[in-house]
C-alpha cells in the first residue's frame, strides 16, 4: 500500500489526516480498478426487471451528499447519467465496512453493489450489500446553491463545472450525440472521414491570419491550419469522391462569445456537386440531426422560437443587402459603396476593399433578420477566392451562407477546379496581402499542381460545429460549449 501521507504540502494536515486514517483502516484511498454492471440511468430504465428478480448490480460514481442517522447512511452518488440514493446498514455491510463507509465524504469516487428497490418516499435507491473506496476528494466542493457560478472559475475548472452542474453535462453530452449523428448520417451516404494536417507550410483554405510555430528539426516555420480545404480536396483529385473531416481550426483573431481561436468544423467535398447539392444536402443533414438529438424541429435559442422543418429560404445576397441598406453590391463603384456605407454609419476607411464592406452590409443589415434557417446565395467572386463563377455572370460566385438564429452557421460553395483561374486568384489575393490584408490567401503551389491532374466538379461545405450546438443548448456563448475555452493564464 501507498503511503501518501507525507505527500502533500504543510497546508494539507487535515487531509494528511484523513488518508492516515483510511489507511489505518487497511485501505488504499485510491483504489486500482472497479467494474460497474450499470449505469444510473440504466437502472432507471429497467427498474421492473432488476427489482423483480432481486438482480444484483454495481454501479461506480461521486458522493454528492450523505445523511447519517445512526446505524444507517443514505448517500446520493452521480454518475455521468444520472444521480440515484444510495442506502446503507451497519448490520447489511458489517462493523468494518460500515467504519470504512463512516470515512466517506462529499466528493469522494465509491463503487457500490446491491439490490434496487423503492422506499416508502418512492425515491429509486440502491441497497449497498458491498462497496468499495476508489479515489478521494481532498478538497470541498463548491456549495450547491451559492458555489461554481464565476464564469471564469467555471471555464478554468471545467471539471468542477461538469461535477456541479447537470445542465454543463448535458450540453457535452449533446455536442457528442450532434457529431455521431453527422458522422452517421454521412457513412450512410459513403462518405469517407479522413484525418489531413493540422501543420501546414501554407496556410489555406480560409481568409483568415494564422498562428505560427516552427519545426525545430526540419528548420522550417508551420503554421496552425485555419481549415483542411486544400488537402480534402487533394483526395477528391485522388479519387476518392466523397469525403469529411471533423476537424479543429486555428485563426489568430479576436476572442467573443461568438468566436474562440480553436474551434471545431465539419467539413466535406462530394466529387459531381455543386453548391445546390451542398444545399440540399445540409438542410437534410441539419433536420435530421436536430430531429435525433433534440426529437423536436422547433428549438428556443436567446429568446427566438426558430422553426428548423423544411425547406428551408433561399434569398439572394444582392437583393438582401440592397433591400436592406440601398447598396448593389455588384453595379456600385468602390467610391460608391464606401459614400453610401458611411452615410449609413459604416466607419469604412480608405483601406477598407469591397469585401469588407459587403462583410460589414452582411452582418448589420441582413444578418440580424435571419431567424428561421436561411441560405443566402451568390456571393462575389472577389471575396470567394476559392469557389467557381456563375455562367451567367463571372463576378458572382457560386456560394452560400447558412444563417440560422442570426447566427453564420455554415458555408458552401461549387469548387474551383480551373487552375489556370486558381492561380489568377491567388495572385489577386497576393495583392491584397501586399496591401495590408493579413487574411488574403497565400499561393499554394502544390494544390495548383493537384489541380492541373484533374479535380471533377465538386461541392464543398463547412457547418461550425460550436455555433450549431450553442443553438441546440441555448448557449449564449461559445465559450459554454467548449469544455476549455482558451483563457489569459492567472496571475498567480
């Protein structure tokens, strides 16, 4: 046995004391190993079957309260479904064991085995015939009522926020049924996931700046991906026709409650689409993840009733923007948009290309309508680096935006497969890094080679995992639906 009493700091005597003490018992205060037959929500959901047979079953959780009274203890133990009462008897367990359990404290890991009943109050309980002592708490949770409600201490110390609050558990416990529905979803429709890297030597795939680190061995500067594109579309030149990652990106900008630097996307290509099977596509996916996870089409996001059943808007950018602000986004001069932007009380500087403007149109003027799930189609190409013209007009990129509770959700658009016209848009996007923009594309030299193999017609789309579950949650943040949101480091 471990002895873990001189192991702690001088501040820690009384918990040197308790791990003494339970050690004087002949017991390990961090057990090796237990093997639970159930979980609390299974014995829950089975109840019938488990009291009429008088089945044995073991279940392993934290303390979360205790109720001595004598010869006999009552304590509640949570699992990650769920919390059920524990009973215990001196004359069940014997004198040695029911000392031992004496010992136990909120907080501390206990495995249990009984027998399921009811008690005369109707709560569900099991009867503790054996348990064992699998790790303890050294310190004290955060009161019930009036503890984790800090939101920085909550991020910090996630774990003490998962322990505490069941709402927090059920927020992670519904991002993870969200991307095994997606993941199911799309294995039905042979698409195949794929892993691409998170160091690339260009960054691309995104109008966004990078983070930057360096290989020590090969002497070279990486960058942080800021999203796979470029790589998944290498497999599609590969032949391999339909595939997805559900991936982390990185890029180097602001920190909001809409945005966090390491956030994580779904993105897939499938070889013979375009942007209208990207459309039809993601309504389809979206429904029937909604439906799996929430079993409703209706949810309640900051105050919105948002109806997700199909179909689903579709509306023209152009026409948005010009109904909503008087601005063509597509017959107006530069000097134009800028005079009319600032009359309306855009701060657009001279710096600012048509694409700033268009962005700042989009998000104060359109952006804040947009409650029921709607695509908003047929952007510029000049801000559309990577997405095929129109036939009917080359200034107009088959894209669309996906907007649900005023939120961007999801991006797509008919791939560029010309290389000829990719490298003119690269170049063009290398004129704007030479001006200032920090987020223009960079010339990825290889891909234009991919392409000059032969890409088919493809349909690309990305839907922001983080934003589609603080929708589902009501999560007025992001940083509530990512377990560790980045954070400045404490001073102390």
């Amino acid at each position: 046995m471990n002895d873990y009493s001189n192991q702690l700091g001088g501040e820690g005597e009384e918990k040197q004391a308790r791990i003494r003490s339970i050690q004087a018992k002949g017991k390990d205060p961090y057990n090796s190993s237990f093997r639970p037959t159930h979980s609390v929500d299974d014995l829950a959901q089975n109840e019938g079957e488990l009291s009429e047979n008088g089945k044995k079953v073991s279940i392993a959780g934290r303390v979360m309260a205790l109720r001595r009274h004598g010869k006999a203890i009552f304590a509640d133990v949570q699992d990650r479904t769920g919390r059920i009462q524990m009973y215990v008897k001196k004359d069940v367990l014997g004198e040695s064991s029911f000392n031992l359990f004496k010992e136990i404290d909120v907080g501390d890991l206990v495995g249990v085995e009984g027998k399921v009943f009811r008690t005369r109050a109707g709560e569900l309980t099991v009867a503790v015939e054996h348990f064992d002592l699998l790790s303890i708490c050294l310190n004290p949770l955060p009161e019930k009522w009036h503890g984790l409600k800090d939101v920085e201490v909550r991020y910090r110390r996630r774990y003490l926020d998962l322990i505490m609050n069941e709402e927090v558990r059920k927020v992670f416990l519904l991002r993870s049924s969200v991307l095994k529905s997606m993941r199911d979803y799309l294995e039905e429709r042979n698409f195949l996931e794929v892993e691409t890297p998170m160091m690339q030597v260009i960054p691309g795939g995104a109008l966004a700046r990078p983070f930057k680190t360096y290989h020590n061995a090969l002497g070279i500067e990486l960058f942080l991906r800021v999203a796979p594109e470029l790589f998944l579309k290498r497999l599609i030149v590969g032949g391999m026709e339909r595939v997805y990652e559900i991936n982390r990106n990185f890029r180097n900008e602001g920190i909001s409650v809409r945005h966090n630097p390491e956030f994580t996307m779904l993105e897939l290509y499938q070889a013979y689409g375009d942007y209208l099977t990207m459309m039809d596509l993601c309504e389809d996916m979206l429904v029937n993840v909604i439906d799996k996870t929430t079993g409703k089409t209706n949810i309640t996001y900051q105050g919105m009733t948002i109806d997700c059943s199909p179909p689903w808007k579709r509306v023209s950018l152009r026409d948005e923007i010009a109904e909503a602000s008087g601005i063509d986004i597509f017959n107006d001069s530069d000097v134009s948009m800028k005079e009319k932007a600032r009359s309306l009380g855009i701060p657009c500087s001279e710096e600012w290309n048509r694409g700033k403007i268009i962005n700042e149109l989009l998000e104060n003027y359109v952006q804040p309508h947009l409650v029921n799930p709607t695509f908003v189609m047929d952007y510029p190409v000049d801000i559309s680096p990577l997405a095929r013209a129109t036939k009917k007009n080359p200034l107009i990129a088959e894209r669309f935006e996906l907007f649900i509770g005023k939120e961007e959700i999801g991006n797509a658009y008919s791939e560029l497969n010309d290389p000829f016209e990719q490298k003119n848009r690269f170049l063009d996007q290398l004129k704007k890094r030479e001006t200032g923009d920090e987020e223009a594309h960079l010339v990825d030299e290889d891909y234009l080679e991919a392409l000059e193999f032969g890409m088919p017609p493809t349909g690309g789309l990305g839907v922001g995992i983080d934003r589609l579950i603080m929708l589902l949650t009501d999560s007025s943040s992001i940083r509530e639906v990512i377990l560790f949101p980045l954070l400045r480091p404490r001073l102390d």
